[in-house]
C-alpha cells in the first residue's frame, strides 16, 4: 500500500461515512415534520418513538465522522473546525438538543413539557441537513481561510496559530454563498423526503402513513429541483485542481472531467439516482390506499452512493477539496492536509472492522423493526 | 515566508480553557453513572436470565426482570445527556483548539476515530435493543444487548483515555522538521502506555463506585419510605459487593496512577503536595494551609505554612523507598541531580534549548526553500535534534508560567482521597450489615450497638432493612460527594498539567485557535446556559422517576 493508495483510501472512508450520514438524516427529516404528521400528542409520540430507535446510528455517524476526518486528514480538522467556528457550533448545539429530547421529552419531571422538546427536534431536523449541506458545499464552493504552517516558529507571538479565518463571521459567510444555500436546502429536502418513507415503511398508523405519503410530494418536488441545479451547476463550474508538485490552479469543468476521467463513478451516479426516483416514485405512483413500504431502501441506497460519488468527485482526481478563497495555493487536498503514512496505514487495519460494525447494526435493525411500530407497543412496552 | 499577525488576545486563551473545562466537567457528570450503571444493570439481568433459564417461579423471575429494567431506565435517563455533552468534546478539539490539531493530530486524532467506530457504534446500536427489544428478541440477545452496551461504553472510556494519557506522557511520537507536527512511530506505545493502562482502570474503577453508590442510595430511600423493599434488599447486596471492590480497588489504581505521575510529570505531584522544596525522606502531607486560589510564594517559602505529614510517605508512596528522592517546585525550575545521577536541567535552561530548537527549525525552513545544500541543512537539523526535547519550552516567556495552579490542585487531591476513604468505610460497613458475613457482621452490629449508632434490638440480626437510619441518609448524602471526589480526580489531572496541553511539548497559548475572546465568551456562557438546565430537568426527571419506582410485577 502507498502513501497515495492510503490517501485515497482515506477520503474514501470519509466520503462513505459522509454519505451514510446523510441517509441517516431521514431521522432529522421526520423530525422536522412531527408536528405535521402527528396530529395528535400520541401521533406525535409515535413519531418520536419511530425515529427515537434509530436516531443514535445517525448522531453515532456524525461523531465517527468527525473522528475519522481528524484521525485521516487533520489539518482539514483544524483549519475548518478551528475557522468556521459558528456553523459548527449552531450545528452542535442542534445535535446536543437532539440527543437529549427523545429521553426527556415524555417524562414525568419534564419541567419544559413535551412540546418544547419536539420543538428541538424540529429544529435539529431543519437546521442539521441545511448546515451540514451547507458545509459539505464548502468543498465546491471554497472557504475564506488561510493556513501557515510556520506560524508555529513565531515564538514572540501572543498566540502562533497556523490558521485564520478571513472574517469575523468564523463560517457564517459561507451561507452568504446562494449555491452554498442551494446544496444546503437541498439536503435538507431529501432528509425530509427520506424521513417520510422511512415514517411509511416504519409506523402502523394508516393516518400518519397517509399524510406522509401527501408530505412525500412536498419535499421531493424541492429537493428534486434544487439537486439538478446544483449538479448542472457543479459540472460548469470552475474548480480547484492541483498538480504534480503541489500547485493548485483553476480548472474549467473540474469536476465534469472528474466524472468522466473516473467513469465508474459516473455509472454509480446514475445508478444512485435511478434508485431515489425509483424509491421516491414507487411510493408517489401507488394509490393512497395501498402503501409499499418499501420506497425507504432504494432511496436511501440511491443517496448513499449518490452522495458517496459526489464527494469522491471533491477529492480524488488531484482536486483540491476543500478550496481557499484567500489564497489558492492554501486549499487543502488529501495530499497536503492528511496524517502520516504510519497513521493512515494503522487506521487502514482498524477500518477493517467496519464490515463487522455495518453487520451487527444491521442484525439490530431488523430486529428492532421486525414488526411496525404501533399505538399499543408506544402504550404498553418500553418508549420515548 | 508569510508571517500573518495575529491579533488574538489572552482572553481567548483563558476563555477556551474555560470552555473545555466546563464541558469536561459537565460530560463527567454523567459518564460515570452510564458506566457504573452499566455494570450493575447486566449483573441484575443476568440474575433474572439464570432465573428465567432456571425455570424460578414466575414471581421470582418477574422479580428480577422488573428490577433490571427499572435501572435501566434511570440509566437511560442518564445516558443521553452523557451522549449529548460527548459531543461538544469531540468536536471542541478542532474549534476551539485548532494548533493543537494540527501538531499532535496524527497521534491524537487516531484513538478519537477508533472510539467511534468500535465503541460508540457498539454503544448506540445495542443500547437500542436492550431499551426497545424486550419483547423483539430473545432473552438471551438481549442480555448480551445489555451487557454490550456496558462494554461499549467502556470501550469509548479506553480509547478516550488512551488519548487523554497521550497528551500526560507523550510517547510513540517523534516531531517531523518537514511537515511540522508530531508524527505516530507506535500505536501500540500509545494505546498501551503504562499512562494509559493505569489511568483507564482507575477512572472505570471510579465510575463504578458513583454507580454502586447511586444504586445504594436509591435502594437506601426506599427502605427509608418502607416501599419496594425487595428490590432495595437486594440491589443493595449488589452494589455494595461492586462499591467495597471498585473503592478499593480505585485506591490500589490511585497509588499507581500517583507512581507514574511521580515519573512522567514531577510538577504535578510537586503542586499536589504544595512542595516547594523536595528531597529525600519527603513525607506525605494530610493537610496544610494552602489558599486554593492564589498562588503561593513558593520561590520564598520553605514550605506550606500548618503543614501536617506522615513522616517519609510521599517518597515510599512516589519511589517505593523511604529515602526516595522528590523533587519540589522550585527544585524543578532550578534544576536538580536525579537518583540515577543525572542532571535535570533548571526551566531557564530548558527555556533556552526551546528557543534554539524553534529557531533552529526555522533556519532548517528556510534553507531548503532555498536549496541549500545538505551540509547546511543537516547542521540545521542537528541543532534542533539535539533540542527538540524543550521544543515547548521555547514559548515560555517566563519560568513561573511552568507552575500549575498549586492551591487548586492540593486541595482537589485531599477532596479526592478524603472523599475515596470514607468511601470505604461506607461501603464496608453497609457491607458487613446487609450481608450476615461470620464474625464481622456481628461484630460490626455490636459496635455499632454499644456506641449508640444501632438500635440493640437490631444488634443480633443482619439485612439491610436492619440498618440504623442515620446510615440511609448517610447513602444519600454519599452521592453528591462521589461525584465531587469523581470531579476533583479530574481537575487533578488537568490542572496539574497546566500550563501543557501536551505534557512538555505544547503550551496553551501555543494551541488555541484564532478566535475573538468574544465568540468564545459566546459560548462558554450558552455551553453554561443550555448545560444546567439540561442538567436541571435531568435530576427533577430522575427524582420523579424514582419516586415512581419500579412497575410491580
């Protein structure tokens, strides 16, 4: 194994987790929606209570995520973390509130009451697709930072630190960018387009099932158009590619060229999207009366390699995948920005145990939702 | 080269300290009721399947079920915001510490990715069964459900710690002049350092006294309102048999913990033990009059005024000889001979050798940008290998920055042991009283009976619902202070490694990120904000839940 393999390999980890990751935001999408599906307090609960027993694979992603970034590509790590200091943070503090309403929200000695708490959830299922979008658009768009590594030799200053942001916005700027936005809301969408399969695959309850199939429509529609302007959009554009010795320049077309140098990723692209519209089509074609159930696995397998392609497009293919608009040669690519060989390479035996993790949650998942969830396990068994 | 001016102020620093501290603080609070739960929770599970697989009566086994889930749930109540401050940590390293990052991040960023994917994916994933599975699988999955939830916890505690033992004693590392970091050169150094065994087994041993100590108070409530007194006999029995193990055993890892800081970090045991001034045949000091928030005089004074010892302890407990050497604070900056004859050098010149090695690598720098020859280059190399060691003493401005806050860490220290020992006169003697052990059970009763604390009716029977009633309150009021010894044992270890966020190798102000003391301000005060009402609604949630109590089968 080389360097080179173990970098790009890497950011294949990475780019995975990513894209699991926004599967897994159909959790955020079906919160988003609780108060629209549920009509009523046990509506609501048993909304909750279906995205309740799967919401920690997402959380645990996005955790895992954010480890493997920093334990494959550090700089990226400090330079976007340390920089953009308030898009992660309003992105944290949503997490945060997600994690502790599911537990508290139904509780005797909830001071807050439940309704406070299914408001965090709404707004930790709008605001974590948006951001997270948003962030990831950074990868296309650029970002206002500087890095000087030798900053760290300046023994006289106050505080020798190697990376800067442009502004004082510390990441805000970035949602001053409208195809930042556009990615952003588009992700948002189909967290929400996920999460109303998932809440007809997952839920006994033919009132819920039926609002979430009308639901379904209002949110594909969004992210269906907002995706294609932003793929069109990507394929024009300009972007950040760097050569043999570390130079980074523009490059018309960048990531056109990448589809295409890599055309396996362009089958898997298309492969990807044939399978959302075919999860989202096969809901949206069958009558109201007779529901499928089974939209949620094309299209969540759809965006998993959708979206897997789509950061693969980002960084392999000497491109620099995390651009600087302050100074070009500056942006990060998983050549200048990544840890040691000896630290790739021992992650890389470690990264073996994952088949092993994807096949007991896996095991778990089907078991917990062997049967759909109803009023009555809510009632009587163990529940949010 | 460019040379960016960066106006960050001290208040960053200070405020992002601050900030980690809080979080840690907070994220402590519940982690060591997750894992002491834990325990406790699988071992009533596992009673209730030898009773199911038994084939007991239906009420012995509906006992057994009742009671395991009846923890489970005020584990689960518990385990989220444990999950919910995680977070914050987890990411805090990258906003808040970007330098940090960068320089130790190929060595630290490794445990973190690792944690994720063994432990946290094992924890979220069999948590979920073991809450919603009850009637979805068998008996037998969800038991090992349950018990892979505990063993995934953890697991997150060993790497977690692996990384936190790194950044105490840096080893498996070696600084790399090229790419300006520290590189890995074993991870089997790092994961299995002597640091991070010994500190792993002593913080898990610690979590499992808040829960056994939880497990007993609750129990102890109950007997108090004569309610569920079946489930408090028993789970009595239980945690008492985990707290007198895991007290002990928290003192015997103490004792070895405290061996290796004496080795790896002489300064923090010097501001533990308020010595100024070390040397041989140093003895261990019970108290002293040590103000807890300003800095002594220690360059002035012999010693800490009022100071009470035990003759000779410190260097027995330190070296494993009497007549061992301890260096003191002052002994540290100015230098000193080592038992094995050599020279520690004094923090000026330490300060010294760091500057040359900075200016040695940026001369190496800049050399090869210019295509100097190899000749020179290595010369430059030379130099700054022959320093790197003080590599982190090059930022230091002044020596007395080398001293961690002595009165915070003497205090927190006494806290942590005072509190450890009374811990195991506690559950010793909620020991010898709940269970019938020969001749010190009775024994205990008897004391206990002739110097008034027991009712003498009581004094020949055993059963923890034959306790006096002074010891249920005193179970209660064994919680908070648990959890302020847990605490102290962490701001220990922190703050007695100031001013190093990597033990000699990375000063603070050297690892901050570029932020406006304000931003940081920011979020400290809505971290505070958000925290403490979380904190808040868990305990009335708790308190609620438990006056509840178990659903009786």
């Amino acid at each position: 194994m080389t360097y080179s393999f173990l970098q790009h390999y890497w950011w294949f980890i990475v780019s995975l987790l990513g894209a699991i990751l926004v599967f897994l935001m159909f959790v955020q999408g079906a919160n988003s929606m609780v108060r629209s599906l549920g009509w009523t307090p046990e509506g609501r609960r048993l909304v909750v209570n279906s995205t309740g027993r799967k919401w920690e694979f997402t959380f645990t992603t996005l955790v895992t995520f954010g480890g493997a970034f920093f334990a494959s590509f550090p700089l990226f790590y400090s330079t976007s973390f340390g920089g953009a200091y308030w898009l992660w943070m309003i992105i944290l503090f949503s997490f945060v509130l997600q994690a502790v309403s599911y537990e508290f929200q139904n509780k005797l000695g909830n001071i807050l009451g439940p309704s406070t708490f299914q408001w965090f959830l709404v707004l930790n299922g709008i605001l974590g697709p948006l951001l997270l979008g948003g962030a990831v658009a950074t990868f296309f768009e650029g970002s206002n930072f500087v890095v000087e590594k030798s900053n760290i030799l300046d023994a006289t200053a106050l505080t020798p630190v190697i990376s800067h942001w442009g502004n004082a916005s510390h990441g805000l700027d970035a949602l001053l960018n409208p195809w930042v936005l556009v990615l952003g809301l588009a992700v948002m969408f189909l967290a929400r387009t996920l999460g109303t399969l998932y809440i007809i695959n997952n839920v006994d309850d033919e009132d819920i099932r039926s609002r979430a199939s009308v639901r379904l429509v209002g949110c594909a529609v969004p992210f269906l158009l907002l995706f294609v302007a932003y793929l069109v959009h990507l394929l024009l554009k300009d972007g950040f590619a760097y050569d043999a010795s570390g130079a980074i320049f523009i490059e018309p077309n960048k990531y056109l060229h990448n589809l295409l140098d890599q055309w396996p990723l362009l089958l898997l692209l298309l492969v990807g999207v044939v399978l959302v519209l075919w999860g989202i089509a096969v809901e949206v074609i069958t009558t109201r009366s007779r529901f499928t159930n089974k939209g949620i696995w094309p299209a969540g397998i759809g965006t998993v390699v959708t979206v897997l392609v789509l950061l693969l497009l980002a960084g392999w293919n000497m491109t620099a995948y995390y651009p600087s608009t302050a100074d070009l040669q500056m942006s990060l690519t998983i050549e200048n920005s990544c840890s040691s060989e000896f630290t790739l390479r021992t992650m890389f035996w470690v990264s073996l145990l994952v088949p092993f993790v994807l096949a007991y949650i896996v095991y778990c998942w089907r078991k917990i939702d062997s049967r759909k969830l109803t009023h009555d396990e809510i009632a009587h068994d163990e529940a949010y | 080269m460019q040379n960016i001016l960066l106006n960050i102020d001290a208040g960053t620093i200070d405020w992002s300290r601050a900030q980690f501290a809080l979080t840690a603080i907070y994220h402590w609070l519940f982690v060591p009721l997750t894992l002491g739960l834990a325990l406790i929770m699988g071992i009533c599970e596992t009673i209730y399947y030898k009773k199911l697989r038994a084939a007991e009566s239906t009420q012995t086994v509906g006992f057994w079920k009742e009671t395991s889930k009846f923890w489970q749930r005020l584990f689960g109540i518990n385990f989220a915001m444990g999950v919910a401050t995680g977070i914050i940590l987890e990411f805090e390293f990258g906003t808040n510490w970007s330098n940090y990052s960068w320089l130790v991040g190929d060595i630290f960023g490794a445990p973190l990715a690792v944690e994720g994917i063994v432990a946290f994916f094992m924890e979220s994933t069999f948590v979920a069964v073991m809450f919603f599975g009850w009637k979805k699988v068998s008996a037998g999955f969800h038991l090992a459900s349950t018990w892979l939830t505990g063993i995934g916890a953890t697991l997150s505690a060993w790497w977690i710690l692996v990384a936190n033992a790194w950044m105490q004693n840096p080893v498996g590392c070696e600084f790399n002049p090229d790419t300006m970091r520290n590189e890995m050169t074993s991870f089997a150094d790092v994961a299995l350092s002597s640091s991070a065994v010994d500190k792993f087994l002593h913080t898990v041993i610690s979590a499992w006294i808040i829960g056994a100590v939880f497990v007993v108070a609750v129990s102890c409530w109950y007997l108090l309102k004569k309610r569920h007194t079946e489930l408090a006999v028993k789970s009595i029995r239980i945690a008492v048999v985990v707290g007198i193990i895991a007290a002990l055993g928290a003192a015997f890892t103490g004792h070895i913990s405290g061996q290796d800081v004496a080795k790896t970090q002489p300064m923090k045991l010097a501001a533990m033990e308020a010595l100024y001034n070390g040397g041989t045949d140093q003895g261990l000091t019970a108290i002293a009059l040590v103000n807890p928030i300003c800095q002594p005089d220690y360059a002035n004074e012999e010693s800490a005024p009022l100071k009470v010892e035990m003759p000779y302890f410190l260097s027995l407990m330190a070296t494993n000889s009497i007549h061992g050497y301890v260096p003191g604070i002052n002994d540290i900056l100015n230098g000193y001979t080592r038992p094995d004859g050599t020279r520690e050098p004094s923090a000026d010149e330490k300060i010294a050798r760091g500057k040359q090695a900075i200016a040695a690598l940026q001369a190496y720098r800049l050399a090869k940008a210019e295509g100097a020859s190899d000749s020179i280059l290595t010369a430059q190399l030379s130099i700054f290998n022959e320093n790197k060691d003080y590599f982190g003493y090059g930022y230091v401005t002044d020596k007395s920055q080398l001293v961690p806050p002595i009165g915070l860490n003497f205090w927190a220290f006494r806290t942590m042991v005072g509190v450890g020992c009374l811990l195991i006169l506690f559950f010793g003697l909620v020991l010898m009283l709940a269970f019938k052990i020969p001749f010190f059970s009775v024994f205990t009763r008897r004391l206990l009976s002739a110097i008034g604390l027991m009712d003498e009716a009581h004094a020949d029977v055993h059963g923890a619902t034959r306790m006096p009633v002074w010891l249920y309150w005193a179970a209660i009021i064994m919680v908070p202070l648990a959890y302020i010894a847990s605490e102290s044992g962490w701001l220990v270890a922190e703050l007695g490694r100031q001013p190093w966020t990597i033990q000699d190798m990375l000063p603070t102000w050297a690892a901050v990120s570029d932020l406006q003391a304000g931003s940081v301000a920011l979020t400290f005060i809505l971290f505070l904000g958000l925290f403490t009402a979380m904190l808040g609604i868990e305990i009335s949630i708790m308190l609620k839940q438990i006056k509840k109590g178990p659903k009786e089968s």
